[in-house]
C-alpha cells in the first residue's frame, strides 16, 4: 500500500520543517476544498472575529473561499479588523500551508496528505454529505493520532471554532506536539 501523492514542492518544503512554535503572529489557512465551502464562508470569519482583541491582532488569514462569497468573506475580515488573504484559489497553497501555525480544513484524503506531509496541526469539518462518509473516517484518522481535532459540521458553531481556535494558540506545546504527530504520518 502506498500514501496518496503530494507535489513535489510540499516534499521539497518538508524537508525544511522545524516545530518552532514561540512566533508572536498566527498564521492560519482555511481550505474549504477545491471549490470552497459555503458553511466555511459564513461561520469561520465570524467565529474569528470572537476572538479576543489580543488573539485577532496577532493572526493572519488565508481563507480560500468560493467566488460567490469572496466580497462577504473579504469585508467580514477587513471590517474586523482582521489580516487576511482571500482568494477562491490559491496557485501557492504549498507555500501558504508551509508558513501556517495550523490549518482549518475539510478532510478528503489529498488535502489530508499533504498537511501530514507539511506536519500540520488542522482541525477538520468533514464535510458531512460525503460518499460513505469517508471524510469523517478520514479525520478520525488523523484525530486518533493526536494530530489534530475534529468538529462535525453539524456541531459547527462560531462558538465552538472560537474555543478550538483559542485552545490552538494558547496551547503551544500541544500544537507542536500535533505537529509533530502530524509530521510523522506524512509519508
């Protein structure tokens, strides 16, 4: 058996990895599948915007999100007050993931792979209308390894992001931990 194959540049960034964690700024990338996700493009920037003031002024965003929502999920960041990169497709995702803390995904099996392969911390929202619900199979995957957590969509609150966010930033040995854990599945 073998993994799912990744790009060649997120084998050649792997190489670059180190499990530093005391950065000030928070980098997070939000990928809501190759033609974004509505519910990520409603909740997230709101759930964010929750944060406390000392959180929000230390992150930066990477939202990929779908054309239909790019103008409401660009003005919820900016009016927030919110660093963020917006687009409904990001042509250097390796390099984005790459500087990002963690990443907020859904959990098909090629994204999937190459965040263990970049040894990042996620928490997964499966998408819940997957065939034989492979999605949630798949996060609960990478959630037995202590690589991440996993929120179900129908559970997906501005409220309940906000608290696994928080517990992400605020707990750095864990992340790096999760990273670490992330890492050695990458393959």
């Amino acid at each position: 058996y073998i993994r799912n194959p990744v790009r060649k540049k997120i084998l050649n960034l792997r190489k670059k990895i180190n499990f530093s964690t005391h950065k000030k700024k928070i980098t997070i990338l939000i990928v809501g599948g190759s033609q974004g996700a509505t519910i990520f493009d409603n909740t997230i920037p709101k759930s964010l915007n929750l944060l406390p003031n000392q959180i929000k002024k230390n992150i930066k965003v990477y939202h990929q999100c779908s054309k239909n929502n790019f103008d409401t999920v660009k003005k919820n960041y900016i009016r927030n007050e919110i660093k963020c990169i917006c687009k409904p497709f990001f042509i250097n995702l390796p390099d984005i993931m790459f500087e990002s803390q963690f990443v907020v995904s859904r959990s098909g099996a090629s994204t999937l792979s190459e965040i263990t392969a970049l040894g990042k911390p996620s928490i997964l929202i499966p998408y819940k209308f997957a065939k034989n619900n492979h999605q949630e199979k798949n996060a609960k995957w990478l959630i037995d390894k202590k690589a991440g957590e996993m929120l179900l969509e129908d559970k997906l609150t501005e409220e309940s992001l906000k608290k696994k966010i928080i517990s992400f930033i605020k707990k750095r040995n864990k992340l790096k931990k999760m990273s670490k854990n992330s890492f050695s599945l990458g393959d």
